[in-house]
C-alpha cells in the first residue's frame, strides 16, 4: 500500500519547511517520493529538498489545477510504477485548489487500489489568513474548507488576540479540521503527523474506549469517490467538502486584486487567471544592501502590483556568500545559504510589473 499525504497551502505558508520536517522526524526510513508542482517559471525549492534525498518529480509547467486530467495523473502513476513508495507526499502549488488535487488523487486511486488517501491538510500562515480570506478567498478558502488539519505556520509572531481572530475565522470555514495553534519548534513530527491522520479528537478516542469496554465494534464505510469524507479508516474527519466556491474580494485599505475582478464576480478561476509569476536567472552579485533596499520596496508598497510571495538565492558582491531571501507582504528575511548553479529570484502576485521588478533588481 502507498500511502498519498497532500500538504496545501497559499504562497509562503511554509509548507516546504513543514514537509523537511516531518521527513527528518516522522519519515525516516519509508520509501518517500514527493511530487512537486510549483506555480511560475522557476521552481525555487527542488534543490533544497533533493538534499534531504528525496526524489522529486517537478511540473513547472503550470499550476496543479491547471493540468489535473493529463499531467498529474501520469505523474503519479509514473511515480507508483517506478519507486513503488510507501508513502506519496504531494505539494500543490500555493495557487492550487485543494479540492481539485484530492479529486485527481481519488480518479487515479480508481485504477489504483492499492493507494490509501492518507491526509489532505493546509498550512496556513497565522498573521495573514484574514487579509488572503478577504483578497483571495476562492483559493485560499477552498484549501481550508476540504483540509482534514490546518497547520497555523508562525503563531509565535503574532499575539493571542490575532491568533484567537485567525482560528475564528478559520473555524467557520472549517468545523471539523484539526487547527494547529502551537509554534512547530515546540511539536515533534509525530505529533503533526496524529493530527494531519486525524488522531486528535479526544471526544473520538473516549467514544472508543467506551465502545471497546461494551464489546461494541462501529465499522464505517467509504467509499473512496465521496467527497464527504477524508477517507480516514475510522472516519476522524468527517465533512462535507463544498464545491461550489464563494469568490471574495473585498477592497480596503489598499488591498486590490483586479486581475479578475473586472467589476465582475467570477466563479471557478483558474490560478493563472488571478496569479502572474516573474522569475529571472541572473549571474549579478548583491550587496545586502541592495537587496535590503529592493525588498523594503517590494514588501512594504505596491508600486510593483499586488505581491504575494518573493523567493530567491543570489550571489553576494563578496564573491563568497549567497544570500538567500523569503518575502510575504510586509515581511521578508534574508539569510545566509548555499551556493545555487545560478542566481535565481521569483516574484508572484497579481498585476505585477514587470518591467519596475526588472529595475527594482537592478537587472536593467
């Protein structure tokens, strides 16, 4: 049996580095494929993960839910038939509807009786669901509405008050899921790993022990094409999964998404309707300065579009150092990594400028 585990998440959740850390603590030893699909022209995180020795079958050629009926399906036989993993984890762009990629899972798992949906879950950054809920809700919420878990990604960053706000928020799109408010340096992978199977639910666990004293067995069948059901062996996460996706945009505070607005209220948007991603290769050296100064620029304002997600590793002017930057809005981090075969930067949002973002980088 191979077990299928798809980790969602909008741009910049964090779901890489959740999924880096379930393979150092909870994975050790299984036979692991993961199936990426980035959104955009570069695929940012193939060489980080290939360090962790985990193969990886990459589709950059667009968003997961832009090429579900050919592409992703022979990927994920390709992989069953090749590796014969005993577990798939699979990565949706950030753009992806998760609905989407568990429907695509469950069509190939009717060819293929042997694949179990293990878990479907979302990562979801703490500080930023209300604002992503309000702009791009047709995205982000699907992926929170159809999760089995919600993991919060950097809950020590923000105060209770917000945090209390975000699960409220996420609570009413989602009764039933597992929402994860403790900071991840303070939860083994094991425990992640429960709570994404659906092992959570106190109320489940005592009914069972309370069954077991009584000698009564519920069995609880699904059918793996029902879309009511997380397909979990004792039905932990049960709900119903809504296909028919509200599209929210509402605008203050500067907050725009015109790619598809239009004055119009559209329904079932592809990604790459909404989203546009910029992405160059670029050999030039950095001072930490320049690139102090471009990501200010790009995370604090919106003079060049609405910007969601900023990643990169680029050459430091010392010859030596690489520096490696991570931007969501109004926040970003630059760090010190590894050498890359090249200097790459990937910029995505909607109504992005290209030709602002080739002078913001210093490319021009």
């Amino acid at each position: 049996m191979t077990k299928i585990d798809i980790i969602s998440g909008f741009l910049g959740a964090g779901k890489t580095t959740l999924i880096k850390k379930l393979l150092d603590e909870s994975f050790k030893g299984e036979k692991i494929v993961l199936i990426e699909n980035e959104f955009g022209e570069i695929g940012i995180d193939g060489g980080f993960l290939k360090d962790a020795g985990v193969e990886i079958t990459e589709m950059n050629s667009g968003c997961i839910c832009c090429s579900l009926v050919g592409d992703f399906g022979a990927a994920l036989k390709q992989v069953l038939a090749d590796y014969a993993p005993a577990r798939i984890v699979i990565e949706p762009s950030g753009v992806g509807k998760l609905s989407d990629v568990v429907a695509a899972v469950e069509r190939v798992q009717g060819e293929a009786p042997d694949l179990h949906l293990n878990s479907f879950v979302t990562v979801v950054d703490a500080g930023k669901a209300k604002v992503y809920m309000k702009n791009f809700g047709e995205f982000f919420n699907d992926q929170v509405e159809h999760a089995c878990a919600i993991i919060l990604s950097r809950t020590q960053k923000i105060d209770q008050h917000k945090l209390d706000g975000a699960v409220t928020l996420l609570r009413e799109k989602n009764p039933k899921a597992a929402i994860l408010t403790t900071p991840w340096d303070q939860l083994t992978g094991a425990q992640i790993l429960s709570a994404m199977e659906g092992e959570h639910d106190l109320a489940h666990e005592l009914m069972e022990e309370i069954e077991h004293e009584d000698h009564h067995h519920h069995h609880h069948d699904h059918d793996v094409h029902d879309h009511s059901h997380c397909n979990h062996e004792h039905g932990h996460c049960e709900h119903e999964h809504h296909h028919d996706h509200e599209h929210h945009h509402e605008h203050d505070h500067g907050d725009t998404c015109t790619t598809c607005c239009d004055g119009h209220h559209h329904h079932d948007h592809d990604a790459d309707e909404v989203f546009t991603s910029w992405g160059r290769e670029t050999a030039r050296k950095y001072s930490r300065e320049d690139l102090q100064e471009a990501l200010s620029a790009l995370a604090m304002t919106e003079d060049y579009g609405y910007v969601l997600r900023a990643k990169g590793m680029v050459p430091c002017e010392d010859g030596q150092t690489w520096l490696h930057f991570d931007l969501t809005p109004e926040e970003f981090e630059i760090r010190e990594g590894a050498a890359d075969y090249t200097g790459r930067l990937c910029v995505i949002g909607s109504d992005l400028k290209e030709a602002e973002l080739e002078k913001l980088f210093l490319l021009v």
